[in-house]
C-alpha cells in the first residue's frame, strides 16, 4: 500500500446541513414574500373585472350610473381608443375619461387640442399630476392625498350643493383658474373642479363648454352610488348633455401607431419606487454582511501538523498546477541557504552566484570542474518534465551530503 493511499482526506465542500444552515433565512423571506404576493393577489381580485365600465354589473362597475342616465334620455357609448374619443368631441357630448393616466403624453396632449373649444364638457377621473397638467392646463395636483372620503362640497357650484356630502375624497388639485369652482375642499385644497372654457373657446350657442376633474372614481362605482350623494353627484356631472361618451383607455391601442411606449412607462410609479427601494436595502444588506479586509492576525493552529505533511501536500499543489519552475526555485534557495553557512558565506549572499559559487568551489577543491554544473545546478532554468524535476531534487540532496561530508 503507498504512502498516498493511506493519507487521509479532508473535503472543504460545505455539508448539507451547513448549506441550509446558511440558506434557510433567504429560504423564509422568499417564502414569506411568495405567501405575501398570493394573499395580496387573493384580496385584490374580488371584484376588479369591469372596473369604471358602464357596462359592467360588478362592485367596481359603472352600469347602475349608465342606466340611471339613460332613464333621463342620456345615452351612454363606450369608446376604447383615442380617435373615437377625439372624433366624438362636441357641444352636446360629455366626454369622460375614465383612466386618463394610462394615455401617452402625446396621446394627451392630442385629446386636449380636440376638446378644447368644443363646447361640450370633459370630465377626468382621478388623473394624476403629470396627466392633468396636459389635459386641464393651469390645474396641479398635491402628491398628499385626502384623508377623508367622505366630503361635504364648500362651493358655489350647484350641482356639488344640490347633491351635498359625496366621496370625492382622493387627490387633491389646486389651480391657477380664477374662474374655476373648487369643490370639496380637503386641507384646503379641491377634490373636484370645473373649469369653465375660455370665453373665445365657448360654444356660439347652448351650454358653454367646461372641464371637470374628479379626485376619486367611487361616486361611479355600484356599489357606491346610493351613499350619500353619490348618485346626485354623477348624474348632474354625467347628465347636462345629451350624449355621454364613456373613454376607456387601453394599452393596446392601436390608432395611434408614433405612441410607442416602453415597459417602464406601463409600470406604476409605486413600483418603480418600491424597486428603488429593494436595491438600496440590497446594497445596505450587502455592505453590512460584507467581509471587512483587516490586518493579518496569526492565529495558532487547532492541530499540530507535521512538516512532512505540510511539505507532502504543498508538493501536491505544486504538482496539481504543473508549477515545476515554483518548485525548482523552493528547492534550489533551501539547498543554497543552507550550503552558505557551511561554505562560510553569509546567509544574506546565499542567493549571489557570485558570492556563493567561488566558496563552495574552494569548499569541493574544485570537484565540479569550472564551477559550470554547480551554477546550471543551483541557478539554472527549470526543469522541463516531472523526471528532470526528481533528478534535480536528487542532485541537490548529493551535493549537500557532499558538503556536509568531514
């Protein structure tokens, strides 16, 4: 049996017991964020189908207010894409946009230029700032939304007074219009106003032209529309023309062709944010559980290992890495630094063939002929294979029994 056969061997892979010791705290967030999104998911898909559609029965539905409307002779289209919505701009239209954030800037900008002027009405559900700013110039909307949903109207308008407290409550807006009525007020500011047309873009005859925007979408819902004054509140908005055109906006509209959109640009802005967040808190995760690179501290081994093992295994790596040139080099400086005490040459000349070469010649009474196959011997090139690398072991070991022989 060899020698190699009856060494021991140590594996440095990690067990599996180690593996899911260091693994089972990312193993719990992942399963507790995976049963997070399933019950988000499981409350969040109630009743969302049909939300703000006038055809549609659902909680979130808009149908009841479509037939309400429709029992006082409004009639009530359903348009899903931008040409439709434009080409339907008129003084006895009332235009509502149901989801006026999910049109391109572009896109908005288009349905502003067609119904300003019109002389018909344009009611905007719930846009936020960057939406309203192009489709009612002049209005901004505070990134705080209302505390309450419930509001009491605080206006002149008469419609808001005639229908009285509605849940309006949701983003509120402020604006530059003089003229305009500021409706259910939160914190001072509106959670709906009218803007009546400038008096060059009003209508020559009938009804002048206004916009009105809406904070929050519930007084449409079904299921809100018999609280409070609700109901008075959607049909005097909804019901001053003759016809109602309901604009469902969709991403896949596909009349305007130059209005690419990018994927970022149909994610919400809260999750934008949200993955903003997870990588600062990766980063700051990262930074605390990194490896701080300190000083060198030497530190006693747990086991004493023996100098033949140490040497066997560092043999072991050099000859894993066809390293034959390391090992020439650890061979030959050993060999030389303990030729030069013995030759009377200083440890610290050991390494000058110079130095060292002339005494262990003197040393020898000049055995090796010129002092050629001493210098090839201890500072010449590596060897070329695994058997010249044994031989020069083999010739350093009789050249220093020879120098230690009295």
């Amino acid at each position: 049996m060899t020698t190699e056969a009856t060494l021991p061997t140590t594996s440095a892979s990690p067990t599996a017991r180690q593996v899911w010791t260091r693994a089972r705290g990312i193993a719990l967030a992942l399963v507790v964020l995976l049963a997070g999104a399933v019950a988000i998911a499981v409350v969040r898909s109630d009743a969302r189908h049909g939300e703000l559609d006038p055809r549609s029965a659902d909680p979130y539905g808009s149908r009841a207010v479509a037939e309400l409307l429709a029992d006082r002779g409004v009639s009530t289209r359903v348009v899903t894409t931008l040409d439709d919505a434009r080409a339907a701009a008129g003084p006895d239209t009332t235009l509502l946009v149901a989801v006026p954030d999910l049109l391109t800037e572009r896109q908005q900008t288009r349905l502003h230029s067609a119904t300003e002027g019109s002389g018909g009405r344009t009611l905007l559900v719930a846009p936020g700032g960057p939406a309203v700013e192009r489709l009612a110039p002049g209005v901004t909307a505070d990134p705080a939304l209302s505390l309450d949903s419930t509001l009491a109207p605080a206006c002149a308008l008469p419609a808001a007074r005639r229908a009285g407290t509605a849940d309006t409550g949701g983003i509120r807006y402020s604006t530059t219009h003089i003229e305009a009525d500021t409706c259910y007020p939160s914190r001072r500011l509106a959670t709906l106003l009218r803007i009546p047309d400038a008096p060059e873009e009003a209508a020559p005859e009938g009804t002048p032209g206004d916009t009105v925007v809406l904070g929050a979408p519930d007084i449409l819902f079904n299921n809100h529309l018999d609280e409070h004054g609700n109901a008075s509140l959607a049909l005097q908005l909804l019901g001053s023309r003759d016809h109602l055109v309901w604009y469902l906006p969709s991403v896949s509209d596909t009349t305007a062709p130059d209005d690419e959109r990018s994927f970022f640009d149909l994610l919400p802005s809260g999750w934008l944010w949200g993955t903003l967040q997870l990588f600062i808190a990766a980063a700051l995760a990262a930074l605390w559980r990194a490896r701080r690179l300190g000083p060198l501290v030497p530190e006693k081994l747990p086991v004493a290992i023996r100098a033949s093992e140490t040497a066997e295994g560092r043999a072991r790596l050099y000859r894993k890495a066809n390293a034959r040139d390391r090992a020439a080099t650890a061979l030959r400086s050993a060999t030389r630094t303990r030729l030069a005490p013995l030759v009377g040459t200083p440890v610290a000349q050991a390494h000058t063939p110079e130095a060292l070469l002339p005494a262990l010649s003197a040393h020898l009474h000049d055995a090796h002929g010129d002092g050629q196959s001493l210098h090839t011997l201890l500072f010449g090139p590596p060897p070329g294979d695994d058997a010249a690398l044994i031989a020069l072991a083999d010739q350093l070991d009789a050249l220093e029994r020879q120098v230690r022989r009295p």
